[in-house]
C-alpha cells in the first residue's frame, strides 16, 4: 500500500495548508470532513473484515472499500442534479467494466509487465471515470466505485465457476488503486475540465 | 483509454497467446540454445546463467530470443545496499512508513526466530505426470511451497504460509497475491518467496543430485520496481550460497519485465521451481536442497522491513506521528472555532 499511502499524505497536507479546499468545496465538502475522511482510510486500510469462510474466504478491507465507498455515495447524494448523479454510476459501472476488461485480456504474468496492475488499475479507472463523469462529484464516485466493482466482479466469478479463491475486497492493491484512480479522476477534473471551462467562457461573462 | 494501454503496454499481451503449447528459447550470438521457459521474453530482458553469465535480449523472432553476454557477473561483490537508487531509496522509506504503521498494530509482539514468508501467485500450476493434469483448483506448487516451509522450519526459521487461493489465473492474480503478500508483511519477514513452476519439456529443468532426479530453480526477479536493485542482491546472493553447496540447482536469474509485487520489500524472489512436465517429487527433493542451501545467507539478514537506531526510517516514523497528531489538532482547532462562531 506504499503509493496509495504516500499520496494520502500529500493530500492531507494540501488540506492543511488549504490548497485543497476549492475542490473539497465543490466536493460538497470541508477541510474537516477530509481530513477525517483521510485519516479513516489511512487507519482502515489496516483492518479487514471477514465475512465468509468455507470454498471462498470473503473480507472486506475498511479503508479501501467500505469508506472510500461511503465517501462516493455521499457525494453522489449530494450532487446538483440527477442527471450528474445518474452520470457518476454509469461512469462507475463503465469503469468497472473496463478493469474487468483489462484484468482478462491483459495479462501480468512473469515477463509481460510493462507496469503493474495496480498501476494501470488506478490509471484507467481514473481516466475513464473523469471522461464519463466529467463533475468532479460524478468522476470521483465512478472511479472509487468502479475499482470497488472489480473486486465485487472477481467474487461473482469465483462463485460461478466454483473456483476456490480468496477475495479480499479493497485490500493491498486495491487500495492503491482506489485512491490513484480518486486523485487523478478529480485532478483531472479540475484541471482539464477548469481549462475547457475557462477557454469556452467569454471574457464578458462572470465566471462561476 | 487506448493511450494509457499503449503506454502501459508495448506489445499487449493477450491471455489466449498464453504460452502453454510452446515456450521461448533464448540463444546467444552464435545461435547455442541457453534458456528455455514459458516466461516471455523482451528486449532488454538479462538472464544470468548457471556459470554467471549475463545474457541481455537484443531481439525477439517468434519464440526465440537472440541474446548477447553482456557481462560475467560476480555473485558476491553486491552489497545489497550498494545497489540503491534514488527510487529505491524513497522505497525503503515507504516501506518503513506502512512498517511504522503497522507496528501500531502489533505492539507487544516480539521475535525470535527469523521470519520467512512464502505464498503462491498462480494457485493452479501443477506437475503433470504426478497430478495429470498442468493445472488444478488447488495446485501442486502449494505442496511444494510446503515443503520448502518444512525445510526451513528444520534450519530454525519461523515460516508463515499463506494457503490464500489466487484463482483465477488470469491479470488480476499478481493484485491478489499482494493482498496476501501485504498481510504477510506484518510478521515482519527477513524474505518472501513466491512459488511457481515453469511450462517447458522436463530435460530443461531436470538434473541429478546425489543420484537422484531434481528439477533446477530459475529465480525471477522484476525491473520494474523501485526494490529491484535489491531485490536482484537478493537473489545473487541465494543463487551464490546456492552454486557453493548444491551447484547447477539453480538454473539461473531472469530479471525479468514486471514487478511481480518485488515492490513491497528488498528481499523478495519468484522461484520457478522446475516445469509441469517435471514431477512433484522432483520439484520437492529441490526446494529441500534449495532451502539447506539459502538458509545461512538468509540468517544474517536483517528483518527486511525493519530499520535500525539512527536511521532515516526514524525520522520518516515521526513525520508520520507528527502529521496524525497535526491533523487531530486541526480537527480539534477547527471545531473549537466553529462553537466561536
């Protein structure tokens, strides 16, 4: 979980020196709520949850599922219209979709990695999560959710098939996932999105 | 989407070119065949051969990679600190973070013995003329690895095993194991091993020791990762331990494309112990011998996420201590300045 820790804690000292706050703002949220948001995901990751044993050993990881996962929702519910909320969980379900695409056509076997998994887990999920979601609210959710949904997805196969396998959803790796796909859906949202907003404003009409 | 893939990727790997009818054969300038595996080769790709030899891939033709010696590598003039870059560097000062951490978590519990860690990636690799079959739910190499944790339970170490199974082999299979590699950090390991076995015809892997059959061990070790000088140390030095005692068990050291979750500490191996074509048996009898061999170099190591008095690691913990504590204190503040309000 080294990536997905060090970049918790660029975060958390971009809150404190408040650099983070016009996004957390428009994340419908404040300094506080993140950072205690941060903290329980930075805490959490280290707790898993058991939840079935037997053909499958099923656990949850806190910090990078159940929170991220709550956090997603309620930015979601929180979202201006319906439209944007109903673009946040196609964007996850199409991210979803698209690591499980990944996971099956790629493989990282010994010798075939360019780069990790993790890596390109977060990466695309990130991307595609912006691209579908375009709010910073709906590109957020879609891409924690969408990480989320591989996880989810790879137990439902397991079940199918019978195959006898241990699903640890949000754990290492994942976690990683989760958070780099987060950063970067948001980032660029801000960034890309802010650009284009600001290229297609005229220069007579306020700003938002 | 695609341009991530093309960056992530140069040549997409698809699951169905999964090389289980054939297998590559490396050769050098004037075409000897020196290796064999089903492992895929790129350029760039070093193989260090059973005499030390290091052949770098130049290119590729089908399944044959053209290699040219790059260097005779001496086994033991590599510290395995010596080999640290920038990347490696901030590595360790990661995995001293989550150490720090998870330290938290297991206060109070103190070690004696000598931690190794050992757990399967590709749960379903089996040996075919014991198992009939080359892969199966429960795979052969979870015996295998049983063993190896046997003999080293015989040389004095505490062995944990993980017994999580990682099915389906598919690409999400090294971002599972990392699950169980992460969980199995916490007993604080001296080293970790991941145990496969290759898919090439038996004579590749087979050998004789003491007169019986053996399969040899191909170590695996990723470029792509920040521990990677390190971990490449590491595995010098077990095929050196290994080459004085039981020479020509080890078949040689791929360093290979991939990370292999080798990230997550500085003394961490893949070790392809044998083909499915070769028997359990064998594959046995040669993680014995391989774990007799590597136990000395193993002892002297220090705990691999560990980090001693004075060192950066020390300063990084209290980063850590000082921020939680910071932020606490912000909530505390912000929230005293809201009843202001």
């Amino acid at each position: 979980m080294t990536v997905g820790l060090i970049l918790l804690l660029v975060v958390s000292v971009l809150i404190f020196l408040g650099l983070a706050h016009r996004v957390l703002d428009r994340m419908r949220l404040n300094d506080r709520q993140a950072l205690v948001a941060v903290l329980s995901i930075l805490i959490g990751g280290f707790i898993d949850i058991p939840v079935f044993r037997g053909l499958w050993t099923v656990s949850v990881n806190l910090g990078g599922s159940v929170i991220p996962v709550i956090i997603a929702i309620y930015v979601l519910s929180r979202a201006d219209t319906q439209t944007e909320a109903r673009r946040g969980v196609l964007s996850a379900v199409a991210t979803g979709a698209a690591l499980l695409a990944i996971s099956k056509i790629f493989t990282f076997e010994e010798g075939r990695t360019i780069i990790d998994p993790i890596y390109v887990f977060g990466l695309v999920a990130g991307v595609i999560a912006y691209l579908l979601g375009r709010s910073r609210r709906a590109a957020f959710a879609g891409a924690v959710l969408g990480v989320v949904f591989l996880d989810i997805a790879h137990l439902v196969e397991v079940i199918i098939r019978r195959l006898p396998s241990t699903v640890n959803i949000g754990g290492a790796g994942a976690f990683d996932a989760v958070i780099i796909a987060g950063l970067i859906a948001v980032g660029f949202a801000e960034i890309f999105g802010e650009t284009m907003e600001r290229l297609q404003t005229l220069p007579d009409e306020p700003e938002e | 989407m695609i341009l991530i893939l093309s960056l992530t990727s140069h040549e997409p790997a698809f699951a169905e070119e999964e090389l289980t009818d054939g297998y590559f054969t490396l050769i050098d300038e004037d075409n000897n065949e020196i290796f064999h595996t089903a492992i895929v080769l790129h350029p760039g790709d070093i193989f260090i051969s059973e005499d030390n030899k290091a052949y770098e891939v130049v290119s590729i033709h089908e399944q044959t990679a053209k290699a040219r010696i790059s260097e005779t590598v001496t086994l033991d003039d590599t510290e395995e600190g010596s080999q640290q870059t920038t990347g490696s560097r901030l590595s360790a000062y990661l995995q001293v973070i989550g150490d720090s951490i998870s330290r938290i978590f297991l206060a109070g519990q103190q070690q004696t013995a000598k931690t190794v860690v050992i757990y399967n990636t590709h749960s379903d690799e089996s040996y075919e003329p014991t198992s009939g079959t080359s892969t199966k739910d429960w795979g052969d190499v979870y015996k295998v690895a049983a063993a190896f944790e046997d003999a080293l339970k015989k040389h004095g170490f505490n062995v944990v095993r993980a017994t999580d199974n990682h099915n389906p082999h598919d690409g999400a299979a090294y971002a599972r194991s990392r699950r169980t590699l992460a969980q199995l950090l916490k007993e604080r390991p001296v080293a970790a091993f991941d145990i496969h076995r290759d898919a090439v015809p038996p004579e590749v892997y087979r050998t004789k020791v003491q007169g019986e059959d053996v399969t040899k061990i191909t170590l695996v070790i990723g470029q792509q990762n920040q521990t990677r000088g390190q971990n490449l140390a590491f595995a010098k030095k077990l095929k050196s331990a290994t080459d004085s005692k039981v020479p020509a068990l080890v078949k040689g050291i791929l360093w290979a494309r991939g990370n292999y979750n080798q990230d997550m500490l500085p003394r961490a191996a893949l070790l392809e112990v044998g083909a499915h074509t070769n028997s359990l048996e064998e594959a046995e009898k040669a993680i014995g011998l391989f774990a007799s061999a590597i136990a000395p170099a193993i002892l002297g190591a220090e705990s691999a996420t560990g980090f001693q008095q004075g060192s950066p690691g020390r300063s990084i913990a209290w980063i850590i201590a000082i921020l939680i504590a910071g932020s606490i204190g912000y909530l505390l503040v912000s929230s005293r300045k809201r009843k202001v309000h």
